[in-house]
C-alpha cells in the first residue's frame, strides 16, 4: 500500500474508535460530488447525461462542509463531473483540511494545471488524476483526442511543486494484461504516490454499454496483471486484501455505507456507483433507513458484475481488522494468480436480513 504511514494510522485509529463503540455501519470515504458537470463525455460514466437543469446546479461551500461535518468519515474524495469546474472549489478544499481531513480531489487533469496556484502542497491533499490506460486507450474512453497529454502535463507539474499525486484508472473490455503493465510501468515513472485501479461499474446512464467488464472476465485480468506485478515495483493504493478480492481468491459482500455519497440530491442510497432514485436528507437516516438488504451482488441485478473499490475496499478493510494475520500473509506474498477462483455469492444469499447475510459471510472461509 502507497499511502503515507500518518493517514495509515489515523485511519485506522478512526476504524478501532468505531470498532470499540460497538458502531456496526460507519463511514471511511464522503464521496462528495458537489456537481454533475464535466468538460469531458467519456464513454464510459453516467455522471453527465443529466439534463441540462441538474448539470447546472452544484452544493455551496456551507452544503459541502457540512456533509464532511455530518459524515464523520477521515477521508473526503471530491468527485463530479469535474470539481475544477466549481469555482468555490479551493475554499471547500480549504475548510476540509482545516478538519483534519485527508481530501483526494478526482480530477481529468485538464484545468488542474491552471488551478495548481489555488492550493498550496499538504499532507492532507492528494490529486488523483484519471487516467485509464496509455494514450490511445485513454483518449478512446474519453471520446477526445490530447486528452492523455494534457492529464500527464499536468501531473508532472503537480509533482514537481510537490503535491501529493495519484492515478485512479478503470480497465474496460479490451485492455490486455501487458497493456496494463506498460501502463502502470509509465505511470509510476511519473512519480505519482500509487495507482487507484478497479474495474468499471456499467453505469445505466452510460452511452456505450460494450466497454465494460463482467466480473469473470475482471478476476481473470487482474490475475493476469498480477502475476505481472511480482517483477514490478508498481505501488497500489488499495489494501492486499481488495488486490486479492480483484484476482478471485475472496468472497466479500458490499459495504455500500463505507463510501457513502452526498450530492446535490441528499445523500444517495445506496451509493457512489448505484443510484436507485432514492435520497436521505440526513447521514443518520441513510445509515438507518435505507434497506441495505436490497443491495449486493446476488441481490440485486444491478449489482452483479460490480467490483469497484468504492464499495469493496471497506469490506477489505474490515476483514483486514478481524483478520490481521491473513492480511500480512497476503500483503507478504501477494495474491494469488493461479489455482481455483472462489465462487460468488447465489441469488439466495438475499435472503434473510442484511446481519444474517454478513454472518454467513463472515462464516465462509475464502482465502484464508
């Protein structure tokens, strides 16, 4: 894991706090979304086919520090659209490190270049740039040629002002596992912080349904890039257990409530990737109100070939507290490319309540 060893601690003095309160359902990441709007159409996201009414609405300043505030959660990753295109952007920026917060601004790249003397280098600040494969790919995706370019320009100023930088990339159908790894070889040769790396969730919204991945196909690829990564020194900010979860060797049911969203809406249930046209006026009520028994994979088809981070790594993250030693096992080892997959969770496992589920999860002995 490429995180910095100060956010490793205070997140995980944040998750043994919830642990000993005996409090069942807590936050790690506000997906705050303070706008729709991008100046980008990539093919793959559903983000921007609103209409034109709701790309033009985003939170206030007082709406976003008040959500961090209601959340509670140590890590805001500041999502849209595209956040560089509100332009009270640096004031909300701003007032979550003045909490203390670890804030990862999702951006395309093409206006952080322009805004870098907005934000002054932090620890608490870390751009994450999109950047879904090398140059072709890239510009493929975002249905605009230069794009790549542009996206790297700007990450190599940011380091050189000494900002913090990652990349978030999705793989797409198509992508082979040696593209991958020249990709990840060049990126980390930019010397970001690490590599935010998930297969794409199929976004209804989504104008080209074709590229995304099922999640056989998805285990498979990322045991392929794997195997490759043993040779490499690629850093990856995910924990070893989400990287094996990725390869097929573990059963992990959602955490939808790990990453919960707040948009110009309310908070969304169930989350980030899945928006069921339902939304919570307050944290407290989505956390305890929405029937999360009605989401997950085997519960809902909408949920069936997901395996994003943003709903997976909490669920890491949990079993890496419970099980410390198998985490160290893999995290020593590195997950395992070869040998039979786990199977997925069947359709039956909706039913009974949400805490019967998770007991019989927390029952099944995969991986260890």
């Amino acid at each position: 894991m490429s995180v910095p060893l100060i956010q490793q601690y205070r997140i995980t003095s944040y998750i043994l706090k919830q642990k000993l309160g005996g409090r069942k359902r807590y936050p790690l990441v506000l997906m705050l979304e303070p706008l729709f709007r991008c100046n980008l159409a990539c093919a793959g996201c559903g983000k921007i086919e609103h209409p034109e009414n709701i790309l033009d609405k985003h939170l206030t300043v007082d709406d976003c520090l008040s959500a961090v505030d209601e959340c509670g959660a140590p890590v805001v990753s500041i999502a849209g659209g595209e956040p560089f295109l509100l332009k009270e952007l640096d004031q909300i920026v701003a007032g979550i490190i003045r909490r203390k917060k670890f804030v990862y601004l999702c951006t395309n790249g093409l206006l952080l270049k322009k805004h870098l003397e907005d934000y002054s280098p932090s620890p608490y600040l870390t751009f994450s740039v999109h950047l879904d494969g090398n140059r072709e790919r890239h510009d493929a995706i975002v249905c605009r040629q230069g794009v790549f370019d542009l996206a790297v320009d700007a990450i190599k100023t940011a380091r050189k002002k000494n900002f913090r930088v990652t990349i978030n990339s999705t793989l797409y159908e198509g992508v082979t596992p040696q593209e991958a790894a020249e990709f990840f070889d060049f990126a980390m040769g930019l010397g970001i912080e690490g590599i935010t790396v998930a297969p794409g969730f199929s976004y209804e919204r989504a104008s080209k349904q074709e590229v995304f991945l099922h999640r056989t196909a998805s285990k498979q690829l990322f045991r392929d890039i794997l195997k490759i990564a043993e040779d490499r020194k690629w850093k990856f900010n995910h924990t070893s257990l989400y990287l094996d979860f990725l390869a097929g060797n573990q059963l992990y049911q959602c955490t939808p409530w790990g990453n919960p969203t707040r948009n110009i809406f309310g908070w969304q249930r169930p989350c980030y990737l899945l928006e069921d046209g339902s939304y919570a006026p307050s944290f407290k009520e989505l956390i305890e109100e929405t029937e999360w028994e009605k989401y997950g994979v085997g519960c809902n088809p909408k949920c069936g070939q997901c395996m994003v981070h943003s709903g997976f790594e909490p669920s890491a993250v949990n079993d890496m507290i419970i099980h410390p030693l198998k985490a160290l096992w893999v995290s020593l080892r590195g997950p395992r490319t070869d040998g039979p997959m786990v199977s997925d969770f069947p359709t039956v496992s909706c039913t009974g309540t949400l805490e019967e589920r998770e007991d019989k999860e927390a029952e099944h002995p995969a991986g260890s």
